[in-house]
C-alpha cells in the first residue's frame, strides 16, 4: 500500500510545519544539526575511518543447514543480498550464542554494503538486546560521535542509534522515525525535541505510516514537543490512514469532532470501519458506537454488538465494555448476564495491563470504574476510587471527573488532588470532556447576573476541541443575545448531539422571518432517531395541533410511542391520553392506562393527576378514593399547581372524602412556594434571561420588557412554560380558598400575559378584586396582615380605585394592630 502513495504527493499532503510556529523555527535554526547532522552524513564514521578492527569478519562456512550455509558462501564472496537473508535465517532459527554472533557479523557487512533494511534490523537486534553488547574496544569513535561520550551508559542504543542513522541517511524511511523514538525516549543521555520532530517528519514523507501517525497525534493533542494544530494533526493523519488502514480510526475520530476540517459523521464512520477492516480495536469500537446511535450511519444494535465484540477481540477494552453492557442489557442481542460478565473480566484484564506496565491513565481510570461498579470483578470501591484518584493526579481529566462523581451527583470536593487545576489544564489542552465538567461547574450560579462568563468560555473551549454537549451549551447561554449561538448550536447537531440539533429546532420553527417548518421537522426527527425523547414528544406535539404541519394524529402517536420508548414521560402522557381518547387511532383504554402510569413514575405530574381523577370518578378502573387523592397529592407536592388546586377542591368540598378545609389550606401554602421557583427559573432562562423576584413575598418587581422585544430561549418548550400556568394555577386555587396569594396570582398572570404565554388580563383582574374583597374582610376583623394588603391594594390600584389617602389610613392601622411591624 505504501508503494503505492508518492513521496511527493506525501510532501503535498503533509505540508511544512505552520510558519510560525516553535517547531518551525526551531527546525529552520538547526538546520540540520546534531543529530540531524549525523542521518544526513549517512553515519560514515560508523563504517568507515575506525579500522578494519571495527568491522566483524564473515562467518566461517560450516553451518548445519545447506541452505545456510550456501547463504553464507554467497556472503563470503561479496553478494549483500545473501548476507542479508543469512542473517535474516540467523535471527530466526538460532538462539545460540554463536547463531547471535553470525547474525550479527551477516547483518553488518550487508548494512556496510548499503543494504538499508540490515542496518535497520541489526539495530533492532541491539535494541532488545538478542544483538548481545557491540564491541566497546573497537567502536569507540562511533559511541564518541553517537553519545559523546566513549563509555556511555547504553552502548547497544548507542550502537544502534549509529545504524538507523545510516539508514536514515540512506532513505529508509522507518528508520528515520524509529531513530527520532530512540532519542525520545532517554537511552542516548539526550533528547533534543525539536531534532525528533524532525525525524518523524522525514520518516513521514518518506511514506513511514506509524511515523506520521505518531506525529499527527503530537500536534492533535499537543503533545511530544509539538504544539496543538488541529489542521497539521489533520493532514498528518489522513496520509497516514492512505499509508496504514490502522491510522485510519484516530482520523475518523478527529472528523468526527470537527477539529481541523467541518465534522462528518458518514465520513468518520467509514473512516472507522476502514480501521476495523485494517484490524484497529479503537476502529471497531467507534463503528459499534455509530451504529448504536445512527450517527453516520442507520441505527443496527445487532450490527454494533458484533463490531463491539470484534473490537473487545482486537484488545480495545471500551469496545469490551460497550459489548457488554449492550449483552447485559440485551441491546441488539437476547440478554446474557453471563456474557456479559465474561465482557466485563475481559476489559477489566486488559486495563490492568495496560494501567500497570504501560502507565495508561486513561486506562487507570476505567479500571477504577469497573471496580466501582463490580463489572467483571468482584466489586472493590476503595481500589477502584483510588485508581480514579491516581489517574487524576496523573493529570487525567476524565480520571478527576470520574473520581469526583457520586453515582450522578458531582462532589465539588476535592481540593487536596487540585481536580479543578487539573480540569482547567486539561480544557486548555483541548479536552472537551473537562471542559464541558468546567462549564458545568461555573453554571451553578447561573440565574444569577454576570456570573455566566466563566462557564461560556469553557463551553467555548469545548466546543473547539470538538465536544458536542459544550456546543449545545454554548448555544443555549449565548442565544439570542449573538449570533453565534445559532453557529454553536449548528455545529452541536453536526458533531452528532442531539440535544443540539432538538434545540436548534426549537430556534428555527420560531414565527418570524427566520422560521424553517421544514427543516425543525427534520432536526426533530434526526434528534429523535439519535434516542433524544423530548424530540419525540416535540415533534409529536407539532403533528397533533395542525399549525405548522398538517393533521396527522397516527404519525404523532408513532413519534409519543418512540419518545415514550426512550423513557421521555411527557411523550408517555401523550400517548397513553390519545389512547385513551380513541381519537384518529383506535381506542385501547387498557394499553393507554399503562402509558400513563409510566408517565407518572417517569415524573409526569400531569399524568399522575389524570390517573388520580381517574381513580376518583371510578373511570376504567376501580374507583379507589385514597389512591386516587394520593395520586393527586404526590403531584401538588412537586409542585403541579393543577392537581393542587383539584385536590384542595376535593378536600373543601368532601368530594367522596370527609371534608378537610384545614388540610387543603396547608396544601396549598405549601405548594404554591416550589411552583413559584419552578416558575421562575422558567421565565428566567426562557425569555429574559434576568433573574426574576419573588412574587410572594414581593422581595421587588417584574422587570418590565416589551413584550415585541421578549425573544424565546432555544431550551424552553411546552413543560417549562406549563411550569408557570402551574404556579397561576396554584396561586388561584389559594386565593378562592384563603384570600391569600391573590396579589401574586395577579401579577403573575400579567407577567405571562406579556410574553404571550396567556391570552389576556381578565384573570389577573379578578384575582385583584377577590384579593381586595379578602383583605377588607380581614381587616375589618381586626387582621394586621390583611390592613397591609389593603393599604397595597389602594397605593397600587389593585381591585379598586388607586387612592394614596386610604392606602396611608390602612397603613397606620395595621401599625395600631401590630405596633412591631410599623415602618417595615
């Protein structure tokens, strides 16, 4: 394959080091010294000039094997191409001591003849060491040019150093990288960086594959003294996946994160089954990831499964743990714990090989996991959280993430290993995992103003290392106050996220002149297909109204059914009412009464209140009036103002239980507070992004935004805004009960009103005129409270004429009641 590609189209593919950068500069000052200074002399002091002392004698004919020995004549008489096959028998066939020693003597006259592929196996032989130590007597003018030194401390690395540099010079390519790895890795005493990039580069174009994979790894990641240049990383990696099918999954992974080039998935994904044919673990693992998720590629859990277990059998152990949770689960595949479990021991052995010979941080860290988890092992939190913590002072970010997390909560502890030094580095390093955990962490605060600049800066840094979910984030918090929150989001669904893609749907199916119906269809529809639930339920919500689309309730049942698969409770609620209703489908009460109740264990609290009813009125089911108020009871408390409001009308009334006016009274108060933050937070991140006050407790006022300037957020969708009609519901339901509450309702029904989520102001007027009624009832019973809330009540109009006179009047007698609260 190699023969195959040019050396010139190589040079035009791989391109010079950027201008500018150290490496260039550093390459340009050299200019060839020093070790560059030895390939480029073709190592002759190595051969030549040192004595005839210096170079072994042909063996002595006499072998055991003819064909040997006919080999070590034609060596004897001059012809390099024997001397090379001999040693080549040699090394194979004889272990003993005298076989090593006319191996070596076979390989040397052959490399001193200008045969380049003897050099390099002979100082592959001196550096494991099967060579035995070349001959310091003899050879030491080579060790003093090679080390600088006429004793060094490795004379086989010194040895062998001087033979890949013949090679070099001679235009062996491979030679060229495996001599830039020698000088890396310390046995010469030295390790001029910049002469090992060098190197690597001429072994690159000279069209060595690992070489130029090595390389392109350096500067993806900026690392081996290269410094990060994902378009370089890009080149470097493309020619190596043309020279080696191997090289071709690290490509497809940096196509996949959009790093130097636009991402494409198709691409990646071919990319990585030309990795998996060529025999690359990695390669099979991120194909069995495509395939799961239809990235690239249409969705096959069967077809995945099997690229996962052929990637476990290549030795990648993320292919074996993808295999086996898909085994445990029975994702594409009937469900095999025991399979599983055999999946599991095999990532678990070949991570801790990989952790404990080869120092694999990353490797550490999920070998921590599976011991955490007790996948494939006997279950060992302490080691395995020692592990993580190992990884993170190794500087593994993904190793710090993982330590710190506690099942999915994220413990922000951890001072003593510097986590948050280490994320931070690593996020500047590109990591876009670390990153995304650094965005996290800064969005704590975020409903509060000016504190976001942090988080979107470490979304930004993501979303350049080519991590989907930091895109997603950064076009959430920057839409629409830029443009490039569009962009952000835009370049989120083409890296494969589909919350990205669900949200940028949601941005272009908003009226205005921006408005594409076709093509929120279409990003709802790939972001359901990648297992995105509340696309599903979007996109269903969107066929049954027949506004933007057409009427077509059986496809919307189709998209509730998908949504509700993937465990989106709202898609459930969907569809187990259309069941239940019988409308364009036909009815099955039975199967839409079980979509409801999964609904309400996945959260719904709409659908809990339906059940409740349901349970009330004896409605398809056995009239039940304890779990049917329970139902509702459990929904008020999480702060579903609807059910709150039903169940505070039930308990008022004694509908089919005993009358508790008492008890719907603290229901009430007690629901109305969580409804509020819920609100709150709602309009907060959907329209105004401005932290919004407390109504209840009127700790200040609305910030009043016209409502043509009030932009929708790309996060917002039905259940966010419900949360608010929630609160109003909850705030009427007190305030026909209590009188309390009334004010708060008011103004929050005009706040809806004026970003358009409620059709007028009717409501918010009859709250303040119920409100008014009841705090003249209360004050005239001598009520301090009550006088507080009518001098209110004429200071702002509410529910009556504005009088500044009676609004001071029922101020002090409030202070003649409550003398302790007067000017407060």
């Amino acid at each position: 394959m190699a023969a195959a590609v040019s050396q010139a189209a190589l040079r035009a593919t791989i391109g010079a080091p950027a201008a500018g950068t150290r490496e260039a500069m550093v390459m340009s000052r050299t200019k060839l010294t020093g070790w560059a200074t030895l390939v480029a002399a073709g190592v002759a002091l190595a051969f030549s000039g040192c004595g005839s002392a210096a170079v072994p004698r042909p063996p002595a004919v006499g072998a055991r094997d003819p064909q040997t020995a006919a080999l070590d004549l034609a060596c004897a008489e001059g012809k390099v191409a024997a001397c090379y096959d001999a040693g080549q028998r040699y090394a194979a066939e004889d272990s003993t001591p005298e076989g090593r020693r006319r191996m070596v003597a076979t390989y040397y006259r052959a490399c001193r003849a200008g045969h380049l592929e003897a050099c390099q196996r002979l100082a592959e032989a001196y550096l494991d060491g099967t060579a035995g130590p070349p001959h310091r007597r003899r050879l030491t003018g080579v060790f003093s040019h090679v080390c600088g030194t006429d004793r060094p401390s490795d004379p086989e690395a010194c040895m062998a150093a001087a033979l890949m540099g013949r090679a070099c010079g001679g235009g062996a390519a491979k030679a060229c990288g495996a001599l830039g790895r020698v000088i890396e890795s310390g046995r010469l005493g030295q390790r001029p960086i910049a002469q090992v990039l060098l190197l690597l580069d001429r072994a690159c174009q000279g069209g060595d594959g690992p070489s130029c994979l090595d390389l392109g790894l350096r500067y993806r990641d900026g690392a081996g003294g290269a410094s990060r240049d994902a378009g370089q990383a890009l080149r470097l990696l493309e020619a190596a996946c043309r020279l080696d099918g191997v090289a071709c999954a690290p490509l497809g992974d940096l196509v996949a994160r959009g790093q130097g080039t636009d991402p494409d998935l198709a691409r990646a994904a071919a990319l990585a089954q030309q990795g998996c044919d060529a025999g690359a673990g990695r390669g099979c693992a991120a194909l069995g990831r495509a395939e799961q998720w239809g990235r690239g590629l249409g969705a096959d859990g069967s077809q995945a499964l099997a690229h996962f277990k052929r990637g476990c059998e290549l030795g990648d152990a993320s292919a074996c743990v993808a295999a086996g949770r898909a085994t445990e689960k029975g994702v594409g595949t009937k469900a095999e714990p025991a399979d599983a479990y055999d999946l599991y021991r095999r990532a678990v052995e070949l991570n801790r090989e990989a952790c404990e010979q080869d120092e694999d941080h990353r490797a550490c860290s999920a070998l921590g996991g599976l011991l955490r988890e007790g996948r494939g092992t006997a279950e060992d939190p302490t080691r395995g959280l020692a592990l993580q913590q190992a990884a993170c002072r190794a500087g593994h970010a993904t190793g710090c993430i993982a330590w710190a997390s506690r099942g999915r909560k994220l413990v922000l502890g951890g001072a003593d290993l510097g986590m948050a030094d280490v994320l931070v580095e690593a996020c500047a390093k590109g990591d876009g995992l670390a990153c995304l955990m650094l965005g996290r962490i800064g969005s704590l605060p975020f409903l509060q103003a000016g504190k976001e600049a942090p988080a979107i800066d470490a979304f930004a840094r993501g979303c350049d290392a080519g991590n989907g979910a930091c895109c997603n984030a950064l076009g959430i918090r920057t839409f629409p106050l830029e443009q490039d929150g569009r962009r952000a989001l835009q370049r989120a669904c083409k890296l494969g996220d589909a919350p990205g893609c669900y949200h940028l749907g949601i941005v272009v199916a908003q009226p205005g002149d921006g408005q594409d119906t076709a093509r929120a269809t279409g990003l709802f529809t790939q972001a359901c297909a990648w297992r995105f639930g509340p696309a599903c339920g979007r996109q269903g919500v969107r066929l049954s109204r027949g506004e933007e689309l057409p009427l077509d309730l059986d496809e919307a049942q189709k998209f509730w059914r998908r949504g509700c698969q993937l465990g989106d409770g709202f898609s459930c609620f969907k569809l187990g009412s259309l069941l239940q209703d019988g409308r364009a489908v036909s009815a099955d009460p039975a199967q839409g009464q079980r979509h409801l109740e999964q609904a309400c264990r996945l959260g719904e609290q709409q659908a809990c209140t339906r059940l409740g009813h349901r349970l009330l009125a004896g409605r398809g089911v056995t009239k039940d009036i304890v779990e049917g108020s329970g139902m509702l009871h459990r929904a008020c408390r999480a702060g579903y103002g609807r059910a709150c409001a039903d169940l505070a009308a039930i308990l008022r009334y004694g509908r089919g239980v005993p009358v508790d006016e008492p008890r719907a009274r603290k229901l009430l108060r007690q629901a109305v507070p969580d409804a509020l933050e819920a609100c709150e937070a709602s309009l907060a991140l959907c329209y105004d992004k401005q932290p919004l006050v407390d109504v209840v407790r009127g700790w200040g006022r609305w910030a009043g935004a016209p409502a043509q300037l009030v932009v929708q957020h790309p996060s917002c969708d039905d259940r966010l805004e419900r949360a608010c009609r929630d609160a109003g519901e909850a705030l009427a339901a007190r305030c026909d009960m209590t009188g309390l509450g009334c004010f708060a309702g008011a103004r929050l029904r005009r706040r809806l009103a004026a970003v358009g989520l409620e059709g007028g102001t009717q409501g918010a007027e009859r709250l303040e005129k119920a409100g008014f009624a009841a705090a003249t009832k209360a004050c005239l019973q001598k009520d301090a409270a009550g006088c507080r809330r009518l001098s209110r009540a004429y200071d702002k109009g509410l529910g009556t004429r504005q009088s500044p006179l009676l609004a001071d009047h029922y101020r002090s007698r409030a202070c003649q009641l409550e003398p302790k609260t007067c000017g407060k």
